[in-house]
C-alpha cells in the first residue's frame, strides 16, 4: 500500500472567483451561486481506489474540503456537485454526508447522460 493513490478530489474552495466561467454556468448553477451570494464551492471529481473503497476516505477528501471553505475568508456557505444519475452508489455517499439533490439537469454530460445537482449547506459558516 505504501506509495500507493488511495484517492483524489479536485475540487474549487472558491467556484466564482474566475468570472470568465460565469457563462458556463447552467441555470440551476446560477440560482444557487445566487442564494449563497457567490460563496460557493465546487467538487468537480473524487474518486477512491476500488480496493480502499467503504474504508472512509472519501469522506476524509470531503472533510478537507469543508476545512478549506470555512478557513477561506471570506468563508463559503455551501459546496456543491454535479453526480450522474445513474450513480446511485455515489449519491448514497454524498447524502450520508449531509448532501441534498437539489435539481435534475437533462443532458449535462451527454445526450441522455443527465446530472443531479447536489448541494451542502455548511451552517457554521453561517454562524459568522
Ligand atoms: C463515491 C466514492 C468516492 C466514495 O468513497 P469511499 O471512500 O468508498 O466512501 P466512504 O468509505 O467515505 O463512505 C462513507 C459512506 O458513504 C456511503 N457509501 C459509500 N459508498 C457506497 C456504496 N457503494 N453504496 C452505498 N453507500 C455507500 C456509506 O454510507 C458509507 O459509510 P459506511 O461504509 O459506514 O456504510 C467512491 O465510491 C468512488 O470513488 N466511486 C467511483 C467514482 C465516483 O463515482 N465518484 C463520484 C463522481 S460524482
């Protein structure tokens, strides 16, 4: 296992910083980027190595995250995803988190390759 990937995540503690990407953003994006005024994050991929999968380190990735989003000034108020819609197994693991669906994007990937916008609201951060 030594020098062994375990896993990775590439992920942004600050989605809207870079306003060239703003017209990318599809509709529901923008409704959310909207109600966390623009103090968003965003995991564009994770993934564990099938033979260390169910042992908790995806959720060691996750947990580095919402680290970094209340460390960032200022703090992010939500994180969010798109997720497959047919990963069934991966949106098991973002609700045991605390991730909620928030809204179904048709075609996102693909032609009949849909997406499910996932969103978690990180209350501390709201504390402040
Ligand atoms: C999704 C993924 C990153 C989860 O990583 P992981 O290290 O296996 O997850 P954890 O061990 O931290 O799991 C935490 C909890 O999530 C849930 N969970 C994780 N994988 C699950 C699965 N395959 N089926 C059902 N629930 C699952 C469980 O509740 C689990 O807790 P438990 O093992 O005590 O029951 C990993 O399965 C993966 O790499 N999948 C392939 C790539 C992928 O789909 N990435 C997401 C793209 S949006």
């Amino acid at each position: 296992m030594d020098g062994d990937l375990l896993g990775f995540m590439i992920a942004l503690p600050n989605y809207t910083e870079d306003e060239s990407r703003v017209p990318l953003y599809s509709e529901p994006e923008k409704a959310l980027i909207k109600r966390f005024n623009s103090r968003i994050a965003y995991i564009s991929t994770i993934a564990v190595h099938p033979s260390s999968m169910r042992k908790g380190f995806g959720t060691i990735l996750i947990n580095s995250l919402i680290d970094a989003c209340l460390n960032w000034n200022p703090k992010a108020e939500a994180i969010f995803l798109h997720v497959k819609s047919d990963n069934t197994q991966a949106m098991k693991f973002y609700e045991k988190i605390g991730f909620v669906q928030d809204s179904f994007i048709k075609d996102y990937y693909n032609e009949d390759s849909h997406a499910y916008l996932y969103v978690l609201v990180l209350v501390s951060a709201r504390q402040s």
